[in-house]
C-alpha cells in the first residue's frame, strides 16, 4: 500500500469515527486483487469497511450501510472506487 493510500484511508476512517459517530471502524484494503480489472486506477482503492456504531440500533441493514455511505458521499466515485460495508450495533 502507497504512502497515498495509507494516508486516505486514515482520513476515512477518522471521518467514520467523528462523523456517524462510530466505537469502532476497521478498513481493509482489497485494492490488490483488482489490479488489471476495468477501473482499476492507480489511487482508486477498493475497500472493506466495517463498521460498528450505537447510531444503528434500531436501524434497517439498508439505512445502516445509507448512513455510512452518506458520510463517505465525497469519497465514493473519487477515491473509493469499490466499496463493500459491513455494519454492527455496538
């Protein structure tokens, strides 16, 4: 992983952690196995997000992964290029 990426996944994670707010926010970077494939662009990450948050109790599945996706609005399509997201309650 680039310095790059490492930096921009830091920056999304702490944007998680202060923004939904979350207790806990782990990134995977799959990047690698999408070397080769269509759009995969150097500086476009392919991330595992998952997410842990009090905010999702009582909250749908699909409304979880909305409200993690409406924080990272800025980053989807620009630096995430690929994104699968795991959700919890606390």
């Amino acid at each position: 992983m680039t310095n790059a990426a490492t930096t921009a996944i830091e920056a999304i994670k702490q944007k998680i952690i202060d923004d939904l707010p979350a207790s806990s926010v782990e990134i995977e970077d799959d990047s690698w196995k999408h070397v080769g494939h269509a759009g995969a662009m150097p500086g476009n990450l392919h991330l595992t997000i998952t997410v842990v948050s009090d905010q999702f109790n009582g909250v749908s599945l699909i409304d979880q992964h909305r409200m993690v996706q409406q924080v990272l609005k800025d980053e989807i399509g620009t630096i995430i290029h690929a994104l699968i997201l795991k959700t919890k309650t606390a």
